[in-house]
C-alpha cells in the first residue's frame, strides 16, 4: 500500500474536509429527503470508486474481512442518514457543526484502546472547541422549538456514528494493508448503498425517485462526487498516518468551512460572534497539527 508522510496526511485530511465542507449546501438544493440524499451519495460514490479502482486494477479486499467492511457501511450509512436529517431540521451550518463534534469520541476510542497519550495543551485546545461551538450556535439557542431539539439531537448522535467509522476505517487498514483506499471505499458505498436501498424498499413513505428538475439532478451529482469520492478519498489515505484525537480536531475544518461558505457565498451566519467561533476552530486546528509535529520530531 502507498505509504504517506505524516505532513502529506494532514494535508490530505484537511484538502478533505475543505470537499466534504461544501457537500451539504447540494443537500439541500437537491430537494431529495434524507434517505434519498444518502442513498444517491453512496450509489454514485460506490460505481466511482468501483470504476477508479477497476482502471487501476487495484486488488479488492478478502471475503475474510468483509465482516469488518459491512460494519463500516452500516455506521457511515447511518451517519450520513442522521447528518442529512439534521440538515433538514436545523439547517447545514448548526448540522455541521453538531455532526462534527466526534472529537469527544475519539479521545476517548484513542485513549482507551490505542492507548493515545493526550498532547500537552489538550486542556487549552478543548477550551478553544467548545468557544468556537458555543459562538457558532449561539443565535440558535433563542429559538429552541421541537424541530430543532430532533434536528439538535439527530446530529450528535451522527458524531457518535461518525466516530465508530472512523475507528473502523483504521481496524480495514491494518486488517487489508495490501488493499487501496479507493477500493476499501468501493466496497463500503456499495454495501452502504445496498443497505439504504433495503431501507427504502421496505419504508412506506421512501422513494427511489430522483429530482424533478436538472438543477437538483447536478446537486446530487456534485454532492456525491465532491463530498463521497473527492472528500474521502482524500481523507482515508491521510487518517491512518495520524492519531485519533489529531483526526477529530482535523474535522472540525467542516463546520468552520461550512460557516465562512455561508457567510460569503449566501449571506448567512454573518453575525460577529460566528465569524470569529469560525476562526477559534480553525487556530484549535492549527495548535493541534503544530503539536503533533512537534511531538513526531521528539519521538
């Protein structure tokens, strides 16, 4: 398998997250429900990934460990479904931002089971994230209404999804180190789609319908290819060449992105205090990466 320097990982993961940033703005152009966005998403990221992965003639993984591969597929199709939800509820910036706080749990995972010694401004960093989310969300805290607690809810139990795939991701590359990234995802878009499709099959009120309009058609299109196959693509050949913690804080380049985009672009989320949470996030990021140098020097 191609082998990444930790410096070429971070600038993977974090060019990834810029693609992933953008994907959920064609959520909601698209006009699809949450099922139909996920599912589309896998589909069209699967037969990408299926079709790079056939013209490179890259090796797929062994049936012995498709196990491992099915149990990333449910935790990222079910991510996705809970993070698209949100989306619909709260809307993209609040979603993002909420979706995206699996750093909690991967210090955690990295701590208990791969025994990840915490850096040594954690305390300050940690401090650092929850100002910039609490700037972030601070004008939705005055309108609290039932959609919103749902919507609020949806999306942290996606960071806790989120995290789990992230920590299977890294068990298929050590269990397939002589497997690719795009085949590994190949196959976990393909199983994930296969299981959304059962979904909506046996869901009343699901549809495999498309949207009406050309512009939603595209939407789904670009969503899929930047944020699935562009986005992790990018990200699965950088995580493994770093720690958990190191990752999750890296995550967090989606909600700070997603804001600035909708201040810049749509003229939302203008107000001062998100402007500058969006910023706090991104120095947590630049503290965290500056260490983990510092500490891959040392070590």
């Amino acid at each position: 398998m191609e082998t990444v320097s930790f410096k070429k990982a971070i600038g993977y993961v974090a060019l990834g997250n810029i693609f992933i940033s953008i994907g959920p703005f064609f959520v909601e152009f698209s006009g699809l429900d949450a099922l139909g966005s996920t599912f589309y998403r896998m589909l069209i990221g699967g037969i990408a990934f299926l079709l790079i992965a056939a013209a490179r003639k890259e090796p797929f993984p062994k049936k012995c460990f498709l196990w491992v591969y099915g149990l990333a597929a449910i935790a990222i199709a079910v991510d996705l479904l809970l993070y698209n939800q949100s989306i619909l509820y709260i809307g993209s910036g609040l979603s993002t931002v909420l979706s995206n706080l699996e750093i909690v749990f991967l210090i955690l995972i990295g701590a208990v089971f791969y025994k990840e010694k915490l850096a040594r401004n954690f305390a300050i960093t940690t401090l650092l994230i929850i100002g910039g989310v609490l700037l972030l969300i601070e004008p939705y805290l005055y309108t609290i209404h039932a959609h919103i607690i749902l919507g609020i809810g949806l999306a942290l139990l996606a960071s806790f999804t989120f995290s789990i795939y992230l920590l299977l991701l890294r068990i298929i590359e050590k269990k397939t180190p002589e497997t690719s990234y795009v085949s590994n995802l190949a196959v976990i878009c393909i199983m994930g789609a296969f299981i959304l499709a059962i979904v909506i099959a046996y869901v009343p009120q699901a549809s495999f319908a498309l949207p009406t309009s050309l512009f939603g058609i595209l939407s789904v299109c670009i969503y899929s290819l930047m944020s699935q196959v562009c986005g992790w693509w990018l990200v699965s050949k950088g995580i493994g060449k770093m720690n958990l913690s190191t990752s999750g804080v890296l995550f967090l380049l989606q909600p700070a992105l997603t804001f600035l985009s909708d201040c810049v672009i749509f003229g939302r989320n203008t107000q001062v205090f998100q402007i500058v949470g969006s910023f706090i996030l991104l120095a947590s990021i630049y503290i965290t990466v500056r260490e983990e140098q510092r500490r891959k020097v040392t070590t």
